[in-house]
C-alpha cells in the first residue's frame, strides 16, 4: 500500500497551486496510492532555515516534526510549483532544507508545474537541478506543466475531454510504479554517514 505526500508550493492562501494539489488527492492519486498527505505552504507556517535548526533540543523542532514524519513515511512526492518570476517560490525551496538524513532519499517525485499563462517551463528545469543533492530525492523523467491553470482541471470528477488530466493520470501512474521499484532499493538500506551531501 503505497503513501503519497503533496506539497503545494506557493505562499497564497486560495492559490490554484493548493486547488490543483486537492484535485489530484481526490481525483487522481487513489487509483494508485493508500494513503495521501498534503502539505500546503501557504498554510504551515514554517520558519526559514538558519543554523538553530542543528541545535539539540532546538525550538524548532515541534514545527519540523510533522513534516519530518510525514517525508519519512512517504512512498512518494509530488511537487506542485507555481511560475513566479521564472522561478520557483522561496518558501518550497526553504522545503527542502527541512528533512531529516535520508527522509527524502531514494523516494521518486513528480514536478507539477502551473502557469497563469504560457509558462511553467523554468521551474520544472530549476527542480531538477536544484534540491536532491543533499535530501537524495529521485525526480522521475515525467513532469506535467499545467498551462492557463484557472481554466484546467475545473471539469471533475470525469474532466472529459481535459487533455491534461489524462498527462496527470498518466505521470501519476507513472510515479506509483517508480514508487514500488525504489522501496527496493530503500528495502536494501543506505550507508547512514557514508556521504551524507552530495557533490
């Protein structure tokens, strides 16, 4: 029984990011996956990173516990970006800084990115190049990029005739299968210390 874990990366309350993500935990995701957890930037009030995040018993830790738990029994993710300025918002990047060793590694993810217009395109190449060295997260080859978002997805529960709800159930199928492969690579265990960042 697989988990899935979203993350709705933009910052705005009401966003078409936190829309999408809801769409496919209800619509998509159960085809293939038990249980799905959302976690919604705009609403989890996390700190940005800075070094107390190291120390032993640090206040932060009470914040950082259900992302941490929710990372760690995670059989996959998917990453809901906005395009803002061409980039991806401060607070998903922050995201990534906030796992424990290994929370993240080895788990296959899904870039969707969203677009009020024409693009989407920038952040799905900042994702893939940034934020797995270190967390080990294994972005699979698929990505969706949902263009016009307020007019997609908006026909469920069939969305007939959307041409990228079918991407989305394509991807996610896509994902649950990397989901089953990788546990077999987690199920082998890590070297814990061995190298913990990457190059």
């Amino acid at each position: 029984m697989l988990k899935a874990l979203i993350v709705s990366g933009s910052h705005r309350a009401q966003s078409q990011s936190g829309r999408v993500a809801k769409t496919l935990c209800q619509h998509f995701l159960p085809a293939h996956f038990s249980s799905i957890t959302i976690h919604d930037l705009s609403e989890m009030d996390l700190p940005f990173w800075d070094e107390a995040v190291w120390d032993d018993a640090s206040p932060w830790d009470a914040k950082l516990e259900r992302v941490r738990r929710d990372q760690r029994e995670a059989d996959a993710l998917i990453f809901v970006c906005p395009e803002w300025n061409g980039m991806a918002p401060p607070r998903l990047k922050n995201y990534f800084l906030f796992g424990d060793t290994g929370s993240l590694e080895d788990k296959p993810a899904l870039i969707v990115a969203i677009s009020a217009g024409v693009g989407g395109a920038y952040v799905v190449s900042e994702l893939r190049s940034s934020g797995y060295k270190n967390t080990k997260l294994c972005y699979i080859p698929e990505h969706v990029i949902i263009r016009d978002v307020e007019n997609s997805l908006t026909t469920a529960p069939q969305f007939a005739g959307d041409p990228i709800a079918e991407r989305c159930r394509y991807a996610i199928r896509k994902l649950a299968r990397y989901a089953d492969a990788l546990s077999e690579v987690r199920s082998q265990g890590s070297e814990p210390g061995a190298y913990p960042y990457g190059m």
